[in-house]
C-alpha cells in the first residue's frame, strides 16, 4: 500500500515540476483547483486503498435518494 501511495504522490509532484511553467501563468483559482484536485484524488485512493470496507459515493447517495424514486 506505501508503495502505491509513494506512487501516486511521486506522479503528482512530477505532473507539479513538469506543469510548473503553465501553472504559474494561470489564474489563482485555477491553480488552487488543481492542487485541490490532485490532493483529493490522493486522499480518495489513499481511503480506498487503507481500509478493507469501502463506502463509494454513488452507493450512499444510491441510499438517501431511494426514498425519492417510485419504482
């Protein structure tokens, strides 16, 4: 798991240093957004990856909006 995780932080940092010229000459937000992303993409499989039990997004969602479909 370290290793996948070492991985995917590695590819991170080298889409990071390889963007670093076109990251600095966007806007700000669309800067933050893109580190927002990566780190939450990192977080994600970072979940999926820890623990045995995952719970996916759709399949809770799936949960709540039962009540709200007729058939």
């Amino acid at each position: 798991m370290i290793k996948l995780l070492g991985l995917y932080i590695l590819a991170a940092i080298l889409v990071i240093l390889i963007d670093r010229k076109v990251m600095r000459d966007i806007p700000g937000i669309n800067r933050w957004m893109a580190y927002i992303l990566l780190a939450g993409g990192f977080g994600i499989w970072a979940y999926c990856l820890q623990f045995g039990h995952v719970v996916y997004g759709s399949v809770l969602a799936g949960h709540y909006l039962d009540k709200f479909v007729p058939f």
